[in-house]
C-alpha cells in the first residue's frame, strides 16, 4: 500500500462550507439551522434568522449545481418574503459566489463579505 501524502488535502465538502458558514456567522450573532428532511427533498440546507428576516442557503461546492426542487423551494420562499440563495464555493474556498438566480451570481473574496451583502 503506498504511503499517503500528508500534505494532500481531501477535497472539500458541503459539510466543511457548513463549518466555514457557521464560523463567519459568529459577529452577527444570530439564530441558524441545519435543516434536512429524508421525506421531502428540495429543502434548502441552512436557515438563518437575523434582524427579523429570515434567510436560507443551499450549500454547493463546484462544480455542483441547484436541483430543480432547490430552484422551486427557493422561488417559493421569496414569494412569501423570504430571502433565499445558492452559497456555492471553489472546492478550495479560494472564492464564493451568491446565486440570486439563473441570471444574477456574485463572486466573493470571502464569506464575511458575502454575509454582510445578504444580513446587512
């Protein structure tokens, strides 16, 4: 059996970015969730309340893409008043980026920047 590298870093997942998401959501102290469902899919990964608004992210890390029951459950948010969004991220968090929809995605140097564009 060959010798692993220890300087080989395994690829990332959603659970790292969940990690990273809970780290940078430390100052603006607020409430967040881990949500799941094994009887309905679709359902969006985290939910954030902050300042009374309520907020929801689908984790990815590329090249993985939105689901169509994502898609819909997000659409379906906003038409109640919600916020909702992809969180994509570089497999080396080296970028992320903020999926509004098909047409409106913005790249961000961190995710500090990208939480202070969607909570603030």
């Amino acid at each position: 059996m060959p010798n692993a590298n220890p300087h080989t870093e395994r690829p990332r997942t959603e659970t790292h970015l969940k990690r990273k998401l809970y780290q940078a959501l430390i100052p603006f102290d607020c409430y967040h969730r881990k949500l799941s469902n094994p009887f309905r899919a679709g359902i969006l990964d985290i939910y954030i309340c902050y300042q009374g608004r309520s907020v929801w992210f689908e984790l990815k890390i590329l090249p993985n893409q939105l689901t169509p029951l994502q898609k819909n459950e997000m659409q379906q948010i906003k038409r109640a008043g919600g916020l909702a969004y992809g969180l994509f991220a570089e497999p080396d968090f080296s970028a992320f980026y903020l999926y509004k929809d098909e047409f409106d995605i913005i790249e961000y140097g961190s995710l500090t920047d990208l939480l202070k564009e969607v909570l603030l």
